[in-house]
C-alpha cells in the first residue's frame, strides 16, 4: 500500500512512519520541516502547509490512504493560527482525498473535542460537541474532527477519528520535558485534591491504533464514519503518575498543591492580562489548564475494541522502562 502521513515528523506521527514501514509499505510525508528521521526509514517527503490545497492535492496523489496527524497544538494564541491550520487544513485533506480518490482517511483528534469542562469517568462517544470551549485548539479539532466524519462514504472514501488522550513515551518533545524543567525549577503545583483519574497512552499504542483501523477500514466498514477514544485499559491517578514520572527523571514528588478554585481565578486572571497586555507566549496558568489537572478525564476503549480490535502493543511498565532511557 502507498500511505500518506501528514505530520510525519513529528512525536506521534514519526511512530506511525515507523511501523507503516515495519509493515512494508510505501510512504509519504507532508510536512513544513525536513526531519533527519525520515531519511533513515526511505520515505518520500514533501514540503508544504496544509492552508495549500494545490499542495495537499499533490501529496493525496496516488495514495492508499491517508493518516492525517499534523494539527497545530496549544493552549494560547489567535482562532486564526488554530483555524487555518486544524479545520482549514483538514478540511483540504478531506477535499484532496475525494479528488484524488483515496479510499481511506484516519484523523488524529482528541479528547479534547468534547472537553466541556466536568469531569468524564469512563465516558464512552456518545459524549456531545460542547457549546462553550475554554481554548482555541479543542474547538478547530472539533471542527475538523466533524468535516472527516461527515465525509464518510463519499465518493467511495472510508473516514474514521481517533482521539488519544495523553500520549506520552520515548521522544516525547513537549509534555514530559515541560513537566520535568517545571520540577526542577520549583514551580510544579499540584492542581486540586490530588485523587483525579485520567486515560493516557503510550506513543506506541497510539500509533499502533491508527494502523489496526486502517485494516480494518480495509475490508469493513465498522469503524468507519466514527471517532474512538485511544488510551490505555486503566485509568491512572494523574499526580501518582506525575510522580512516578519525576521518580524516573530522579527527582522528588510533588509536593507543593494548589486548590482548583485558586487555580481556576489565577488562570481567568493571567488570560485577561495575556489577552489585553498583548503578552508573548503563553500564560502559565488558564481556565482549561486548571480544569485539566484538577479533573478526572479517563475514557472507555470498549468501541475501538469492538470495532477494529484495538489492541495496546506495549504494557505500561514496559513503557516506564523505555522511556526512563531517554530521561
């Protein structure tokens, strides 16, 4: 099969390279950097932005099917820089797979989409689209998210979304190595009363999930027009599991707190003086941050097991193990 994978470059989508190569297949990469790792697995690359349709078009040509991962992530910054990325740009994919007759499209969304600001215990898909959105990011993934599913079966194009939840492991450029440099300059608090449950997922098994339904998508239409949580059987407590990250980067729990209500003023605070001061970057506190952290966000796996066999690859203590040699 000929694979195209946008954002192959990057933490997760360089994984799903990886194991599209594992399981011989040809592949392409769309992206705006030239990554040293692609060279090494023999893949095409083509420069572009997905803002480009022309581009986009000629990446989908000649294509079995397409992995769409590139978003632009965050917390903080203009609806324009998410928009025209997360939704315009996804829906140019969408257009380019009709055009030139891809038959299959997995979307890389989130949680996030139905994030409406309470905690979700074990929550399944029929969660809704929120209303109100807290940040930019969640919103343009919930509207990309909608444009692949309502594409489904048009033009003979088979769509799915998966939606990893804290996908953490080895490379990881973001989460973890901003995690460990606030701990080791002091300024890590822990969010809430400390007993909040989430779902995360290893790099691997996310990766490993956007292969499993692309089979599946291959000779069934079961998954197919629908999205699926991706994380890990179990929940973990999230401060237990910051810990024991820290614990494996030798250094010290968390041991400073700070309530949720706090949290919740000091993040509505900060986006106001962000927003009219014009401040560069982004705060280090807001609304969504605090709700994050403080909440219990852990998701059912049940849908993606039924419908395409999901099946996690790499054990969490397996996955402790390989990324201590990166930390």
């Amino acid at each position: 099969m000929r694979m195209l994978v946008t954002g192959g470059g990057g933490f997760l989508g360089l994984y799903i390279v990886e194991q599209l190569r594992g399981n011989g297949h040809d592949v392409r990469v769309f992206c705006r950097s030239n990554y040293p790792a692609l060279k090494q697995l023999d893949v095409e690359v083509l420069n572009g932005d997905l803002s480009d349709f022309a581009a986009v078009s000629g990446a989908c040509a000649n294509i079995d099917a397409v992995f769409h991962v590139a978003a632009v992530p965050g917390i903080w910054g203009p609806w324009e820089r998410y928009h025209s990325t997360n939704t315009v740009g996804t829906q140019n994919v969408v257009a380019a797979c009709q055009q030139q007759n891809v038959q299959r499209l997995i979307y890389t969304s989130s949680p996030s989409v139905v994030f409406d600001g309470h905690d979700h215990i074990d929550a399944d898909e029929s969660l809704p689209y929120p209303t109100n959105w807290l940040c930019h990011y969640p919103h343009s993934k919930a509207l990309g998210e909608q444009a692949v599913l309502a594409a489904n079966d048009v033009n003979g194009l088979r769509t799915t979304s998966l939606r990893p939840h804290l996908i953490w492991g080895r490379r990881d450029n973001h989460l973890i190595p901003r995690l460990i440099a606030k701990a080791k300059s002091g300024r890590l608090r822990r969010v809430g009363d400390g007993t909040n449950v989430v779902s995360v997922v290893n790099v691997e098994n996310a990766a490993a999930a956007h292969i499993q339904v692309e089979e599946s998508l291959r000779n069934s239409t079961a998954a197919a027009g629908k999205p699926y949580f991706i994380n890990e059987p179990d929940a973990v407590n999230l401060w237990q599991w910051i810990d024991q990250l820290l614990t494996l980067a030798n250094l010290p729990p968390v041991k400073k707190s700070i309530s949720y209500a706090a949290a919740h003023r000091i993040g509505s605070t900060m986006e106001a003086a962000w927003k009219w001061l014009r401040l560069s970057g982004e705060p280090p506190m807001t609304r969504f941050v605090a709700a994050q952290l403080a909440g219990s966000h852990s998701y059912s796996i049940n849908a993606a097991i039924r419908d395409f066999g999901f099946t996690p690859i790499v054990s969490m203590e397996e996955g402790l193990k390989r990324l201590q040699r990166d930390l």
